[in-house]
C-alpha cells in the first residue's frame, strides 16, 4: 500500500531536482546588473535613447542577455567606454587586452568573456578571433557548454559560422524552419566585405631636421554577430624642429571632416557627418557604426579629410590627406 506513495514523493524529488539544475543555467543567477545608456548615441544610425536600461547577469564568467535587443543595447551603452570601468563596476574580466596602446577594432571583446564566450538567449557564442569563427549552442543543451568552450564540432548541436556570415539571420531562419516547416522570406542582397584602406601623407626637409606624417584609415570589420566601421588618425613625428625657437614642436590638426553614408543590407539607409576637433593629438579613432545588422555590398561610402600642420620657420604649408572607402 505505500509503496505508491513512495514511489510519487520520489518522482516530485527528482523534478525538483531537475528544475534546481535547470535553473543553475537560466536567466536566473544571483548576480544581477544593469547597464544604462548615459549619453547620445555617437552613431547617426538610431539606437536607443539616453536613460535605456539593460539588465544582464554573470554566470560561470560570461554575460547572460535575454535577447538580440538586450545586446544591441549593452554594445552601445558601452560605446566610447574604457572597458576597465565597466569590468570593475560589475567585477567582469572581458577578452579585451587592456595594455593595448592601439586603439582596438574589435569593441565586441568588451562583452566576451576570457575563453569567448556570451549568452543571448537562446544561444551561448563562442568567438574565435584566430580562426575568424562563431560556435553556437542552443541553450537547450546548455549542459554541453564545455563542449563549446573546447570547440568540439563533432556535438551535433554545435553549429559553425565565419564572421562574415550573418549569424542572426541563419540562426533565425534555422528555428523557423525547425518549429514550422513554412517558407522564409530571406534578405537577398549581397553581404558587404571586410576592408581597410589607408591614405598616407608625409613631409620631410632633411635640412631642417622635421619630419611629419599623417596616415588616415577606414575599417569595416565583421564578427558575425556584430560589426563596426572606424576611421583613425595617427600622426608620427621625428625630429620635428622649429628653427626659430630652437624646439621641437608638435603636429596640429587644423580641420578634418568625415561623411559616410550606409546602407543595411535589406533595411534603412542613413548619411551622416563627424567633424574632427582641431589640436594636438597623434593618435585617435572614432567609431561610425556599430550595429548587428550587416551593410549591404557596394553601396556604403566613407569619405575622410583631415588638414594637419606644425609651427616652423619658414612656415611649411598645411598638409592635407583624404581617403575614400567605397564598394564595402
């Protein structure tokens, strides 16, 4: 006779149990934080106005997000950011080398953990910026996590894309198809490339002991769930004299302009303008999208125009430098 009740108390046992471990994975930790967008977004492209907020965790080192928008929304709450900020407020240690001098490219180190990995359900990304390569885990099967971190493809539930893929729309079109076996409308315009131009400029008089140049470059770089396009200005000096004061002297940006027109591939089209601050400076980037949707082929354009000069006697003329990044 009580042999069925034991059984019943055994089998509430072991649901409960279930649910424990289920819950160990799920947008449920105990660490929880919130991100706030504090300022205008630097991107003529709309993103999301001042005072947004998102709430994320942090379970087993990696950032969990509920969703694609959530992402979105902490890339750009972090845009122009010092990473060592945000991974202090929050105790988080980010795939972002802090010792870099250089400015780097790839701002979506800032949310990754050490190993590569973020959760934005219902996928857990493993990045791999060596092989240029994305592993996806449906968190279905979140058990198999070490799997992901180890890059083990024969899991069949581990899927593998480039960077230049677009991740999401794969991703997406894969659960329609899994859930309702029904026809997809598919973007089918062209995915624009990866690509970096440089324009250089220089000055030399060997007499005079100064020696300016100036290199100016556009970047489209693709992560197959984020991308971005920046623009850099560096100026390199050696042994630039004054003869006059007996000193050496600094370059000085005088003026530089920025145009850019974007257009997403199977969405929006937007133009906008960055005027560059005059002064001295030998180095800074300034980023002009960052967004998960990818841009269309040969049709975005950035155009970059800087005048740069320095205090010598005889005055040298001013120095000016444009590049064209066009055919994405």
């Amino acid at each position: 006779m009580n042999h069925p009740i034991l059984f019943l108390f055994i089998v509430i046992f072991l649901l409960q149990s279930c649910d424990k471990e289920n819950d160990d994975f799920s947008l449920s930790p105990k660490v929880k934080y919130s991100k706030i967008i504090t300022q205008k977004s630097p991107y003529t492209h709309p993103t999301a106005p001042i005072g947004t907020t998102v709430n994320f965790h942090l379970l087993d080192r990696r950032i969990i997000l509920e969703n694609s928008n959530d992402f979105s929304i902490l890339m750009w709450s972090l845009a122009d950011e010092k990473i060592s900020k945000f991974e202090n407020d929050i105790g988080f240690t980010s795939l972002m080398d802090t010792k870099l001098q250089e400015p780097d490219i790839t701002d979506i180190k800032k949310v990754l953990s050490p190993d590569g990995l973020i959760q934005i359900n219902p996928w857990v990304f493993k990045l791999d910026f060596e092989e240029e390569l994305i592993y996806v885990l449906p968190i279905t099967h979140i058990s198999q996590i070490d799997d992901l971190k180890k890059k083990r493809i024969s899991n069949s539930n581990i899927q593998v894309f480039t960077f230049m893929h677009d991740v999401w729309q794969l991703l997406e079109e894969g659960e329609e198809n899994i859930q309702t076996n029904s026809n997809i409308k598919r973007c089918r315009e062209a995915k624009a490339k990866n690509k970096q131009v440089y324009a250089t400029t220089s000055i030399c008089n060997c007499t005079a002991y100064y020696w300016q140049k100036t290199t100016i470059s556009v970047r489209y770089n693709k992560f197959g769930i984020w991308e971005t396009v920046k623009a850099f200005y560096y100026t390199n000096f050696y042994n630039v004299y004054g003869q006059s004061n007996n000193q050496y002297t600094n370059s000085s940006l005088l003026s530089g302009t920025i145009h850019y027109h974007f257009d997403e591939r199977c969405g929006i089209s937007y133009y906008g303008t960055r005027i560059l601050p005059s002064g001295q400076f030998s180095q800074t980037s300034y980023t002009l999208r960052s967004n998960k949707k990818p841009l269309e082929r040969n049709k975005s354009v950035v155009n970059m125009t800087v005048n740069t000069s320095y205090i010598v006697s005889p005055p040298e003329p001013v120095q000016s430098i444009n590049t064209l990044l066009n055919n994405f």
